[in-house]
C-alpha cells in the first residue's frame, strides 16, 4: 500500500484524516497555513485538502512539485484556480453531494425566518419588547418559488418546498423538463420568465465567468415587485450594489443570504445591506451540519485515496 503524503489545509471533520490514515496515507492537518506556508506546502504533498477558506492561486499551484491531488471538502471550486491545476496535470475532486440536505435546509430556513420576521421578533422580545402587532408576515402556501439551478441541490429545495404546498419554477442551463416534470415543478425556457412569476428566488448555481453578477439591476428590474431573494450558493453571483438598491427603493422585499461578495464582509455596501431590516443574514453555514461536516470529509477523503491510486508517491 502506497504511502502519500496528504496535507488537510483546513477545518475539516476528523473523519477525513482518519480515513486517509486507514489506507496508510501520511497525514498532516494544518488548518491556518499562510500563503507563504502554502507555497511550502504544494512542493511537498502529494495531496492537498481544502475547504472555502484556503486559496490555491495560480502563483501557488505553479510552485507545485510533488503535488497530484487537490481535494475540495464540499461544494464550488471557486477558490481553485482550476486552469493552472490544468496545466500542471493536477487533478481536482471534490464532494459536492455531501452538503445536498443541509444547504436544502438551510435554504427553506432563510425562507422562513423573513416571510416570518424571525430574527427582528426574537431580538425584540429578548430586549423586553412585546411588539406583538408589529409582525405580520407571510405564508408559503400558494407563493411561487423560482429556483436558478436544478441540480442536486435545487430538486432538494424544491421537495421541499413542495411540501409547503408552494408552487415551484426551475431553470436551468441544462435540459431538466423530464426530471422536473416528474416532480411536479415549472420549467421556465428563460430567466426573464422566471423572473416574472416568482415570489421568491433562490440561487444554487456555482460561481464562474459567466455567473459573477449574474443578477444585477437589469436582472432585479424584470422581477416582481416585493419578490424576495435567497442566495445559499455564492455572493458573487448577485451584484452587491444592485440589491441595495432595490431593497433600499422597495423593489424587492427582503433578500436572505448566507454568502457574500467578500468574506467576511468588508466593503461599506455589504455592511449596509447586511444592516437592512429586511435582510435575514448568517456567515455561511448553509453546509454546516454534524451530518454534512462528517459525510464531506469521509467523501473527500475517498476521492482523493483513489485519485492518489492513480498515480505513483513521490520519492519524499
């Protein structure tokens, strides 16, 4: 049994090492490596895990020696630079399927807490206030929702919310009548007819050239006034400055993001609109559940072992 040398480059679930070290994989977890300590690391690894946190730039991944491997514990490949991994012959796995439910959750959560005005009720009433009169929200029964991407993780959000007796439009770049249909979910030809008919839109799409602000003021224009948006996915995808400005003037109702341009948030905009009343926020943990967590380290750890099998150790 082969032994590579395997660096966990950040937080991820103890599960992962243990696996790795089960087929006799040499092990290193360095959660807070700088970008010096990275440019180290890529020469002598034969394999590097990350999650969102940890960039492999292109200036880093060309220092790269003995590196075969690198594996992304969850969903989106944003923070890899996938065409330099290209060209040194580096392979990139990651295990998207890991985080399905718990983002589908999340997702229905963030719904909920504004149509409900949840956090505003419970940050008032533990200050003392019995502001009974002032939340009146909505129902989801009979809402449209427009989902913007109908892979794994949409159809998990559209069961869901087809449950809620919610009426439920999908598109997606790719043909999805058939899987759709089968659902009992809307295919909408275009964007625009999705924009048109939903309630409430909810992203699950990745972040590349052709989805950074992919929803800008053109975009927010030709929805429904007092739609709502959700975005568990990436922040770049909504252009920051334009969904100020249609929730500031009233265009939209209310948006819940648990992703942003920046993260953390460092820019005036995003901290204003973070601020907004009518904005539910969290910092990214859509994919954080026990479940998720320990699925997506056993499942990278498996992807990258057989990524690894594929190749022969470097002479270490």
């Amino acid at each position: 049994m082969a032994e590579f040398k395997v660096l966990i480059a950040d937080d991820i679930h103890e599960s992962c090492a243990e696996a790795l070290k089960s087929k006799g994989c040499h092990v290193t977890v360095k959660p807070l490596l700088t970008r010096d300590e990275l440019i180290k690391a890529v020469k002598e690894y034969d394999a590097i895990i990350v999650r969102g946190r940890t960039k492999l730039t292109r200036d880093i991944i060309m220092e790269a020696q003995s590196l075969k491997v690198i594996g992304r514990a969850g969903v989106g490949l944003d923070n890899i630079d996938l065409k330099a991994a290209a060209e040194k012959g580096i392979r990139v796995v990651s295990s998207p399927q890991a985080s399905t439910i718990a983002v589908a959750e999340a997702t229905m959560a963030l719904i909920l807490a504004l149509a409900r005005m949840i956090p505003e009720a419970n940050k008032t009433l533990k200050e003392g206030l019995w502001l009974k009169s002032k939340f009146v929200g909505f129902e989801l029964r009979g809402k449209v929702l427009g989902i913007i991407g109908f892979g794994r993780i949409g159809k998990a959000v559209a069961k869901r919310a087809l449950a809620f007796d919610m009426k439920v439009v999908a598109y997606d770049i790719r043909d999805i009548k058939e899987e759709a249909e089968s659902m009992g979910v809307k295919v909408a030809t275009t964007l625009e007819e999705l924009f048109k008919e939903s309630d409430i839109i909810t992203l699950h799409i990745p972040l590349n050239e052709s989805t950074r602000h992919m929803i800008g003021e053109k975009e927010i224009s030709l929805m429904k006034r007092g739609a709502i948006i959700v975005n568990t996915s990436r922040g770049g995808i909504i252009d920051t400055k334009a969904l100020l400005k249609a929730l500031k003037e009233g265009k939209l109702a209310g948006a819940a993001l648990d992703v942003f341009e920046n993260e953390p948030p460092r820019t005036e905009e995003e901290w204003e609109l973070i601020r907004l009343p009518n904005v539910v926020v969290t910092p990214h943990i859509a994919s954080q559940t026990r479940e998720a967590q320990a699925a997506a380290g056993l499942m990278i750890a498996e992807e990258v072992y057989e990524a690894l099998s594929q190749t022969s150790p470097a002479v270490h």
